[in-house]
C-alpha cells in the first residue's frame, strides 16, 4: 500500500475516517470540514538534499518537529540510527520494545503532542502490539515507526519478518507500508496528520530495509494527499438548538464527559456550561480532571467502580448528555437497563460512537470545544429568553446521596497498613499540580477515587485496554515531555514487575520519576474478585513479593540505579512521600507494604444493573421508594 484512499482509511468503522463519497446538505449544513489537503505541521523547512531513505525519515521527523522519540535499534531499522546519531530529535534507549510504545502514550497524553517509538522488523515490532493497542482505545496521539525486511523478501517468511502491518490493522487509525525512499516525506506527514487530528490515535508506519538504504532527494514540505479524510469539527446547529432545548426543561440532566473533552482542549468550556446550566457532572475514568473533583457540581466517576451519587445520577437521568464520551460497558453496566428513562444527547467527533452503545436521540457530531462553546451561546439565547431548568429536586437528591456515601475505606482489622490512605495521603503531599500515572487493578482505581484531580492532563492511565506494565514506562514519558513536573506512578506490586526494567532507562537517561508501589503480594483485582465470586478461591493470585519478599522492590530499586525507600505502617507515610518528593536527581520506588484485604468500593459488579451498586461489602445504598 503506497498512499491512503477512501477504502483504506475507513478500514475500521471506530475511528472518524469519512469515505470519499459526495456530501449531502443534511450532512454539512452548519459545519466546518477539514481542508481536502490538510496543512503539513511543518516547523522547519529544510534544503532539498540527496541522502538516504534512512536520513529522509530522520530528517521528516526534524521538519515536524519532534523532540523526543523511544525505541530500541534492531537489523532491520538499523540504517536509521545512522543518521539518527547526528540528529537533534533525542533518542531515549527503552529496554523493552512494550516500554517504548507506552513511553510515547505518556509522553503524548501529558504534552498533547504525537508520540513517536521506534522499533526493529518481527519481535520488535510485535512487541509494539500491545502499547499500539492501548493507544487506540484511549484515542491517543502516536506514530509507531518500524522497520522491516527488504522489499524483495517480504512474503518469504525471512528471519525477523512479521506483517506488522496486517497484524495492526485492527489497532490502528491508518497504517502504512512505504514502497520507495521518495515516499517518505510524505508518509510521514499524513501520519502525523492522522494521528493528532480528528479523533487521535495510533498510526503506523512500516519502512522496508531496502527502502532506508536507497538514495533518495529529500524535499519538504511534502503535498499531502488524504482526500477521504475530513473529520467534522463543528456541530449542526439544529441540532445544538434541540439539545439546548432539552437541557432547559430536563428535570434530572447529567452532563456525561469523557476522555474526548480532554482531546479537544475544552475543559474551560467545560466548566462555563456547567455553571451556566447547573447541571450535575460525571467525569470517566478517562476524564479525570476535566472538571475539578473539589467542584460543587462534580458528582464523581460513574460507572463500575464509581460514586454512589454518580451512578445513581446517570442511572435516574431524564436527560444524559454525553461529550465526548462512548458509554463503555464499564460505565453504563448491564446495558438494557442503563438510564431507562433518558433522552440522550451524544456528541462525539467519531460518528461511529454515536449510537453504537446507546441510542442517540440528539446526535451530535463534532470537536467537543467547538460543540461545548456553541452550547454555552445556545444556552445563552435560552436563558434570555426566559427558558431555564428548575434543578433544585433533583440536586436536593444528589447532595443527599452524596453525603450520604462518600467515598471512604475501613482501617485493616489486622493492622496493616491501608492502600487507600497511602494513595490519599500521596495526592495531598504531591498536590494537585503532579501527574499521577497508574497501572491496572486496585490500585488504578483507589488513585482514581482518594487523589484529588483539579487540573486537566493530571492523570494518566489505560482506561480501554486495561494494560498492566503501563505506568512506569508511561509515567517515563510523561516526565520526559513536563521534565519541570512532578510524576507519580501508582502501580502494583504485579504490574510494576512487568515493565520496571525502564527505571534503568529513567536512571541513566536522567528521568527522575517517583514510583509508589502498592504492595498487597498479589494481583489485587483478580483476588477480589475470587473473594466475592469464586468462594475465596484464591487460585494463582498470590505472587510472593510478601511471602518471601521476590523481589525486595527495594533492592531490584538500587540495583536499577533507583533510590529504593519502604514503608510498612501508617506513622511513616508521610515522612517517607516527603523523602521521595525531596529527591529530584534520580528516580525514587517507594515499596509500600500494604494488607492484602482491602478492596474497591462502590461497585457495580459485571454483567449487572447499575441498579444494584454495593457501597461496601453487603451494603446496599438505601434510595427512596420514589427514587427508585
């Protein structure tokens, strides 16, 4: 595949690629397209050369101005680190392929830039599936560039040949296979475009040995030619004016935001439709920090492991609207009885999403800045018209529930120390300004619920995919791209030792990131789950790490060329947090030493209503008979 069309780019219905087919009035009426030939990111424009395919790609990166990318060299790839060398894009050495590609997650979800990893043909590239895949669920920025076997051996299964780009397919927003060195250019440039536009995500570029070897003439800026790929950035006013309409006579609304308000830089209009309207909000895992947890009108997170109010208010919702967000299963629950009695308004900048869960009574397709500011004007005109909501029921219910089942925890009966206060305790001492970067499991979810997230691009995690390994590399580099912030990782004892071998990287590299490990000896989650389903049949759970203390986090910490610090009672936390914050020239593991009992509460276990959320173990909120 040399270039991109119509077909190509709408391989998979997820991701916003338009067909090349003529638009119709009802389709664009009132909305703004994409240029037919979007504008090249160019930051520099060089002098034509003669070099190689491999200095051609070097060179692309320069002109789109990267700064930063991961990876590890390998036969394959391994003309482009030639030129590389002499480069002013700084390659940061990753030990695991895996590490790279979530390296470049974090560092593109803190700086709202591409990220970019590279990696060899075959198990280089394969080892990218993961990372590839864990960006496209969260809709993240990313080009994954690999190498591959020279032209005239692809299809004859060579050594280190793998079809990366068949294998990718599925995972990515576009992926490309250059055929020349004069491709380049080009290629480059439309997977940049790809990927930080529209709805972003994860593109793939895949260069043939041969092809890095060629001689070539670098020029640039590259015409790019996507002529099937036009996202729609601004909604269709009518459609505006009849879900303003609806927010003003809704008894109970929510506002439903997710991680596509993030993308789109809307949080301040965010906020502005809020306090203009009065709605309640609900923020996903994903969107944390959208909206300030401290403020009046935040609910909390919804959905499995969400706030009792939350759940309650998506659940007895007259009128749901969604920004940005595609009603997961995580959120909506058992999903024949999610929100039985609301109308939705759902605004997505990825037509797909519309209706593909939930049925959407006011589809609204657009960027979700461009959809939140044309709401605030149509509220606005509402307002002055005399139209506005009467709320005060519906927040006399809210507020009840909410003080009536905060989030909390219960001390361990055996004296161990709490998961729960040490993540609380870390969020206030590191304060609302740090990034905080989880894993998967516990862990992830108690950092989702007892740190307070004030400010956007504060929180870090894989929502979609659910990636264990994802925060020490991710966590890497998010401090790579905010070097001047403070970057938490909570992680777990299991996840930690799937990708821990990038705090080599971190230590030599020069990357001072702080790890908070939450050692309970076993994959919590999963261990909770044999607690209240399988009769406490802990089968394959437990991982030694308390036992026999393999490995002593502590040790592996300095022997990664960490400072290794542990914590194992309550009247030391804060001293040894404040140790951690106080060492900024190296990275810090913090091994706290927690009991292996607790668990994460609200939650809504699989597969059932939302109707039946559990506050606690055996506790059922009690809701009015008029309320439910």
């Amino acid at each position: 595949m040399t270039r991109p069309t119509p077909e190509t780019l709408a391989h998979s219905a997820r991701r916003n690629r338009a067909t090349a087919e003529p638009a119709t009035d009802a389709d664009h009426a009132g909305t703004a397209r994409a240029a037919a030939t979007p504008a090249v990111p160019a930051v520099r424009t060089p002098v034509p050369a003669e070099v190689s395919g491999a200095g051609s790609l070097v060179r692309s990166l320069e002109a789109l101005g990267v700064d930063v990318v991961f990876g590890i060299p390998g036969g394959a790839i391994l003309p482009a680190y030639d030129p590389l060398y002499d480069s002013s894009v700084r390659h940061i050495l990753v030990r695991h392929e895996q590490g790279a590609g979530h390296a470049a997650t974090g560092y593109a979800q803190a700086t709202g830039r591409v990220g970019v990893c590279i990696a060899t043909s075959g198990p280089g590239a394969t080892n990218l599936v993961t990372p590839i895949a864990d960006a496209y669920m969260d809709s993240v920025p990313m080009v994954a560039i690999t190498g591959q076997v020279a032209r005239p051996s692809i299809g004859t299964d060579a050594f280190q040949e793998a079809d990366i780009q068949g294998i990718t397919l599925p995972i990515t927003k576009h992926n490309f296979l250059v055929q020349s060195p004069e491709e380049i250019p080009r290629v480059l440039a439309e997977a940049f475009h790809l990927a930080g536009t529209g709805r972003p995500g994860p593109v793939l570029v895949d260069i043939p040995k041969d092809v890095l070897q060629a001689s070539t003439t670098f020029a640039w800026p590259p015409t790019l030619d996507l002529p099937g790929y036009r996202p729609t950035l601004h909604p269709h006013g009518k459609q505006i004016r009849e879900a303003a309409r609806l927010m003003t006579s809704a008894r109970r609304p929510v506002l439903y935001v997710g991680g596509g308000v993030l993308k789109a830089g809307a949080t301040e209009g965010l906020r502005k439709l809020a306090e203009l309207t009065g709605i309640p909000v609900v923020t996903t895992l994903m969107a944390l920090g959208a909206f300030p947890d401290s403020h009046e009108q935040h609910l909390g997170m919804p959905g499995m492991h969400g706030t009792v109010a939350a759940v309650y208010g998506l659940q007895k919702a007259d009128l749901i609207v969604a920004l940005g967000a595609r009603f997961d299963d995580r959120v909506t629950g058992k999903l024949d009885s999610f929100a039985p009695d609301a109308t939705v308004v759902h605004a997505d900048i990825d037509p797909a999403e519309i209706g593909k869960n939930r049925h959407a009574d006011v589809p609204i397709v657009g960027d979700a800045r461009h959809v939140i500011d044309e709401l605030i004007a149509a509220m606005t005109v509402e307002h002055a018209a005399g139209r506005s909501a009467d709320l005060s029921d519906w927040w006399t219910q809210l507020r009840d529930l909410r003080e009536r089942y905060p989030l909390g925890y219960d001390e361990p009966d055996d004296g161990t120390l709490s998961p729960q206060y040490v993540i609380k305790r870390l969020g206030e001492i590191a304060g609302p300004d740090a990034i905080y970067v989880a894993g998967v499991g516990q862990h992830q979810m108690w950092a989702s619920q007892f740190i307070s997230y004030e400010k956007p691009y504060s929180w870090l995690n894989s929502g979609g995919l659910g990636t264990m390994g994802y925060a020490v590399p991710a966590a890497m580099g998010a401090k790579v791209g905010k070097p001047d912030t403070v970057v938490w990782a909570v992680d777990g004892d299991g996840c930690f030792q799937m990708t821990n071998q990038e705090l080599a990287t971190c230590a030599l590299e020069g990357i001072p990131v702080k790890i908070a490990v939450i050692n309970n000896g076993n994959l919590g989650m999963v261990r909770q789950w044999q607690t209240l389903f399988y009769n406490e049949r802990y089968s394959n759970t437990e991982l030694g790490t308390h036992k026999h203390r393999i490995p002593d986090f502590v040790k592996l910490a300095e022997a990664l060329g960490c400072v290794g610090l542990r914590c194992e009672n309550a009247a030391d936390v804060d001293k040894t947090i404040e140790a951690a914050m106080a060492i900024n020239d190296a990275p810090v593991v913090i091994d706290f030493v927690v009991g292996k009992d607790a668990m994460v509460w609200p939650m809504v276990a699989a597969g059932t209503s939302n109707d039946e959320i559990m506050f606690a173990r055996g506790v059922r909120p009690a809701f009015d008979e008029d309320d439910i």
